[in-house]
C-alpha cells in the first residue's frame, strides 16, 4: 500500500512541478523587469559599432562571471558563456547581438545615444537602431534567471552574445558565419539554437513565428562600368557610363516584375548606391552601382544572379561599354525548422497567452542568424516593442534615426527563452 502511495505521488507530483517551474520562471523574469530596462538603456547609451563591441563585451562578461557562468570570447568581441545544468539533458542555444549601427539617434529620451565613432575612415554618430540593445538585456536576464535555477535545468545552455550581426567592416570577418566557424556550435555540441529580435511594428508582448524560410537570403552586388569620358556638351564623343547605368536598373527591375514566378517565393532586386562623376559637365568614364537581392528559394537565387550578369553586360556592350559584375553571398535564409517551430508554439501560447501568438509572412529582411541553422535545427521569433495602442502603420523603422521601442515588456522575452530550456525535452 505504501509502494503504492508514493507512486501515485510522484505521479501527480510531475505536472505540478513543471507548473510550479512555468510560475517560478514568471516570478523571477518579472523581478528582474528594473534591471532588464537598466541593461536595455546602459547599452543603447554606449552603442557599439561592429567588431568594435569591446565595452559591451567587458559589460557582459563580468555579468556572466558574477553569476557563476562560465565564460570564452570569440569572433573578436563575441561573447559565449555556457550554464551546465544539475539534469542530464541536450544542449540548446540561445543568441543575442549586439553591434549598433551608424545613425544619428533623433529620438529625445533620456537615454538617447550621443556617441560617436570611425566608420569607413569618417567620424559618424552611432545609434542602436536595431533593437539589439534589447536582445542582449534579454538574454542577461534569461542568464540571471537560469543560473538561479542551475539544478533543475536539464542539460547544457549556451549564451551566445554575437557581433557583427549588422555586418563586418570591409575586409573584416564578424558575425554569426565567424562564430560558427570558431567553433560556437561545438564543444559541447548544440542540438537545438534558438533567436529572437524585437520589432518596432509589433506590439509589445506578442511573438510572430514562421516555419520554414522566415528571412531571405542577402546578396550583395556591385557593377561597374567602364565608358569613355567627354565634356558634357560633347556627349558624342563619350560613351556614357551614366545612361548605361540608368538602362541597366531599369531593366533589372524586370528579373522581378517580369521574370521570376512571385508566387513561388519573393524576389527583391534594389540598387542602393550609385557613384560617378565629379561636376555637372563632365561626362565621366565610370561608374559603380551597389546593391542587394533578396531570395527565399536557391534556384530563384541562382536564376536571379545569371539574370544579372546577362543584362548587365549584354546593355553595357550594347553601348559600346563593358560592365564587371560582382556578387556576394552574405546570408543564408533564415530558415525555421519546421518540426521544432510547429512544437514550441504551444509552449509560447502557455508562456506568454494564446493571443499573443501568431504566425507572420516572411519577411524581406535578412539575419545572419541563419548561419547556425546549418549546425544545428534553428528557431527564429519575433518579439513585439511597439508601444500597446500604436499604429504598427506609423510605427519608425529599423535602421532609421527615429528608431525606437518599449521595455516595458523585456521580461516576456525572458520568460520565452527560459520555459524553452525547461520544455524543451518534452518537445
């Protein structure tokens, strides 16, 4: 009979211990709310460029090391800390970023960034007008918490605070490519790698999701064409780089409205950046266009780069010009496992509410995060900043001087990346 009572006792004593987990990890995430906004707003004040993190870096780390977490730097000024459980278990991952961008922050809040730094040989204003700010406090606070929980954790977690995610500088590596090819995926190998990034266009507590191809991949080109200059009241006598040029962005906007089958996959050819000349009457004898393309499907992406090359250099000779054309694979898609994606939803559901879960469309813009789906099953979310009762509609870009997100809700994030440690294995 006794046999028999401490059985039905530990049978009922397991769902209670993983709902006591579910309401521990809710109390301790919402605790730790003042010093995630004091992180959050430390960090946006003291923006870093990218591979040129070394404050946030030493910010960081002495936060890992106080916490008894185990820490390496790596990537430059990347930052892994590992958390080894009391449990048997896999071992997951979890990533922030951390570099800033060059922008000037518009925004007057009491903790707007006024620092500068070299970018490209220039003195710039630096800005986090990404949100990274955000990621890295949320994953301090996800550290906080589960250091706290150390002997019930089952298995291993890996911290990966990661720079460069905006992209190294010219003839610079950074960013997740390099950190997977340090070896961040291994010793101890990862089973499962998870992400999120906080959105100015989401209201603040909501999660977005996507199984499958969530981001596109990023290709970066550059053309350059090489003419004949003339003064510029004797266009006969040159061959005209600039008309050229003008010829060829016309037409490769045509891979997209006339080419590629949009209803496969989105396709995104833009030119960004176009240099030539020196004064108004001077016809030049160069010029140079950069750009990006933006695929979700490898076969589109491939058809698109030959389109290039084909249209460029065909139109160029048909000016009598030559055109060199030159393309680099930055990032991968950013691709959901769609198993794993399909199973953590109910989890984000129990975790943060029902309603504020909800499937997304991809999305045009890239994440080097893509690089440790090739490592190991990767999960990328959405988290809403968006102040509640703002027109998504109106709400500032990413990348923009008045770029600009609510903290108010940090500790939601936290909760996420902590209920994924503790659930994963019943996934």
């Amino acid at each position: 009979m006794r046999k028999i009572l401490l059985s039905l006792c530990h049978f009922i004593a397991l769902p209670l211990f993983a709902q006591n987990i579910e309401q521990l990890i809710a109390q301790k995430a919402e605790a730790i709310q003042p010093k995630l906004v004091e992180w959050r707003r430390q960090i946006h004040q003291n923006p870093e460029l990218s591979n040129r993190e070394f404050k946030t870096q030493q910010y960081i780390l002495a936060h890992l090391k106080k916490l008894g977490i185990e820490t390496q730097t790596m990537a430059k000024t990347g930052v892994v800390g590992i958390l080894r459980g009391g449990k048997p278990g896999p071992v997951i991952a979890l990533r922030a970023d951390m570099d800033a961008l060059p922008v000037e922050e518009r925004n007057d809040l009491p903790f707007k960034s006024t620092v500068k730094a070299e970018y490209l040989g220039e003195q710039v204003p630096v800005m986090h007008a990404c949100g990274h700010d955000a990621h890295v406090a949320i994953l301090m606070g996800t550290a906080e918490v589960l250091a706290s929980m150390k002997k019930d954790i089952p298995g291993t977690v890996k911290f990966i605070f990661q720079p460069a995610e905006e992209g190294a500088p010219p003839g610079e590596e950074g960013g997740a490519s390099l950190m997977v090819k340090e070896g961040v995926m291994d010793h101890p190998k990862v089973d499962a790698i998870f992400g999120l990034h906080i959105e100015s266009w989401i209201e603040e507590g909501k999660v977005y999701y996507k199984p499958g191809p969530f981001m596109a991949a990023s290709d970066r080109f550059t053309i350059k064409i090489k003419g004949k200059p003339s003064h510029g009241s004797q266009p006969w006598k040159s061959i005209d780089p600039i008309t050229t040029g003008a010829q060829i962005i016309n037409a490769i906007q045509q891979i997209v409205s006339r080419q590629e089958d949009l209803t496969k996959a989105p396709v995104v050819v833009t030119v960004g950046k176009i240099q030539a000349g020196v004064r108004h009457n001077i016809i030049p004898g160069e010029l140079e266009m950069v750009g990006t393309i933006r695929t979700f499907d490898t076969t589109m992406q491939n058809d698109v780069h030959r389109r290039l090359q084909h249209i460029a250099t065909h139109i160029a000779e048909a000016n009598n010009a030559t055109a060199e054309v030159v393309i680099y694979k930055n990032n991968p898609v950013t691709f959901n496992d769609i198993e794993l994606t399909h199973k953590i939803v109910p989890l984000l559901q129990k975790t943060i509410g029902a309603e504020n879960v909800q499937e997304t469309r991809w999305v045009t813009g890239a994440e080097d995060f893509a690089h440790y789906g090739s490592k190991a099953p990767a999960v990328f979310l959405y988290y809403g900043g968006m102040p509640k009762g703002n027109d998504p509609t109106k709400a500032p870009p990413h990348h923009t001087p008045e770029f600009m997100i609510s903290d108010a809700m940090l500790y939601n994030g936290v909760k996420v990346f902590c209920n994924i440690i503790f659930h994963f294995t019943k996934l």
